[in-house]
C-alpha cells in the first residue's frame, strides 16, 4: 500500500480510503466486518463514513453504518489503527428525518457527540460538513445560478470557532471541507489565518474519469495551499466498473435498487466509458484499475475513496494502488476527456 500524508498535518494515511456508505443497506454488518478486516490486512488505515450514511438516506437506516463501524472497534478493540473520518449532515428536504438547523454550534455538538456514541471513541481524526448550507453547485449540478430568495448569511466564522472548542476539548483532531466550491475553500482558509482557526485540511468532492471538475478552480486551491483531495465516486457509482456496459443491470447494483441515483448515466457518459474501456484493453488493464489508478495518482489527490458491496470487487479496488498509469496511457486518456469532458457533474 501506497502513503501519503494529510496536508498541514502528521496524519500518515493510505492512498486509497475504505468507504462505507453501503454498509447497513446494500451490505450487512458481518459483509462490513469481512471489509474492515480485509481493508486493515491490505494496509488501508484510513476509513471515512458520515451520520448520513448509509445511502440513500432514510429515518429508519440513519446512522448505521457509524453504528457498524463502532461495532467493529468494540470487537476488534483496533480504534487506534485506523485514521477515522466522518461528517456532519448539510441541510435540507434530504436530511430533515436528520435534523433542520444546519451548522449551528447546537447542531455541531448534536451531530458530533452522536457520531462519537456511535462509533465507540473519543474522537475523531477528520471532521468534516458534508455539503454546504448555502445555495451552490454540487451534487451533480454543474452552473452555479445565485438564488435571490436565499435567505442564508455567511457563518464560516462561527464555524470554524465552534469545531475549535472541540478539537481544544479533544474529540475532533482535525477539519476538512465535503462538496465545496473554490470560493468557500479560500473564504474558510484565509479566515484560519486571520483569526488563528482551525484550518481545513481536506476536501472530499467527487472526481473520476468522468468527472474532473474538481480540476477547474479546486485543484488549484489544493495545489497552493494544501488542500488535500478525498476522491469520492471514482468509479462514478460503479459505472467505470464496467457493469453497467451494453445494457446491463446486475442485481445488488446501485443502479438497479435506486435507478433515481443515475447521476453518471448520461449517453455522453456511456459514450466517454466505452472510450476509457477500449484504452483500459487495449494496455491489458480492467477498467476499473485504469480508473482507479488514474485518480489514485493525480498530485492533488491525498487519498482515493473506494466502495465496494462485495469482497471481489474490493479486493480489486484495493489492489490498485499498485499501478501507475504510463504517460502514453494518460494521454490517450487526455484525448478522450478533450472530446467529452466531464460528461457527469
């Protein structure tokens, strides 16, 4: 396993991040068992989940897989192995079963001391906001179109003052940003430096073949002021797998048990994926590894979030951190993403 180590800290972690937001839904309990252990034994000691999970979000899953995941330390009595990250729920009609009072100091608290009871710790590694309060481009919306009835007002102040009265307390080590735009990550970085806050460390938006927006203003801001990349999707919800090639629609796919969730699913998307599939044969490679690796090794990229509902599937997620990508492969990649680019946002 590959390492790196979380911009502006000395956290050491794996390359490619253990993702969870199957567990409690498409995955059982003993299956996430049987990944932690697998995911521990290959090196990987870096897990991220969130209150939310698992996905899709309902009243009667909330929280279940952070339930797991605190299970799993109780069993294993291995918490201080494993670089831990979670998230507090954004706000609105999605997560009002959650809570309505967004990133308030009270909300904070709830969401944090929640997460702690559930995951059986004391802290957490990496807290990060799930998604912005404010109206933005994200979750798959690719223009940003200023809202003239929004009634949010900037707290990232507020913010940041009330995650420092928890890392001061010790239950949160450090920060980090989810679903963010450039103009936010600035905002918050520049406020750490004037008022001596609590700085971001990460950003954990979606980044894959076929979707490398993050490249357009994020990347920067990762490069210059050590914003560090939690690549998630970098299989686009399973999409450059490959299983959902020439109309098919596995049983357990994500696709076929929640077909709203059709994100990466676009005809440019399927017209992109069989481009990246010939590239990945044509080099001997699956097209999973090509776009894994791809992601795994792109410089802003501090670790590559992968899922998986079965142990094949992980065990080849995770085996992936071994290939590096030669140039004449990323630049037949670079030809494809010229022609389509980012089909799904």
């Amino acid at each position: 396993m590959k390492y790196t180590t979380i911009p502006h800290t000395d956290l050491r972690v794996s390359k490619i991040c253990l993702g969870t937001m199957t567990w409690g839904n498409q995955n059982t309990p003993a299956e996430a068992f049987d990944q932690m252990d697998y995911a521990l034994e290959k090196g990987l000691n870096f897990f991220d989940t969130a209150e939310l999970y698992p996905v899709p979000a309902t009243a009667e899953t909330y929280a279940e897989t952070e339930r797991i995941m605190g299970n799993w330390f109780a069993a294993r009595n291995n918490r201080n192995q494993v670089v831990l990250a979670t998230k507090i729920a954004g706000p609105g009609a999605y997560t009002a079963h959650i809570r309505t009072t967004g990133f308030t100091p009270s909300s904070i608290r709830e969401a944090l001391e929640g997460s702690l009871m559930r995951l059986k710790t004391d802290y957490i590694d990496l807290y990060q906001l799930h998604w912005p309060e404010r109206n933005a481009n994200f979750f798959g919306i690719r223009d940003y179109f200023p809202d003239a009835a929004e009634q949010w007002e900037e707290n990232f102040q507020e913010i940041l003052e009330t995650l420092e009265a928890f890392v001061r307390e010790g239950k949160i080590s450090h920060i980090g940003l989810s679903n963010e735009t450039p103009w936010a990550s600035m905002k918050y970085i520049s406020l750490s430096e004037q008022k001596e806050l609590p700085r971001m460390k990460t950003i954990q938006n979606p980044y894959s073949l076929l979707n490398r927006t993050f490249e357009v203003g994020n990347a920067e801001v990762s490069h210059r002021e050590g914003l560090g990349l939690l690549a998630y999707s970098p299989l686009a919800f399973g999409v450059l797998s490959g299983k959902y090639r020439n109309g098919q629609l596995p049983d357990n796919s994500r696709l076929k048990l929640f077909p709203r969730m059709a994100r990466y699913n676009s005809d440019q998307s399927r017209e992109a994926t069989e481009a990246y599939a010939a590239i990945a044969a044509k080099h001997n490679l699956t097209l999973t590894q090509l776009s894994l690796a791809f992601v795994t090794d792109r410089p802003f990229v501090t670790s590559n979030i992968i899922g998986a509902t079965t142990m094949v599937q992980l065990q080849e997620n995770i085996a992936t951190a071994d290939i590096t990508l030669s140039p004449e492969v990323l630049k037949e990649i670079d030809a494809v993403h010229g022609r389509i680019p980012n089909p799904a946002p």
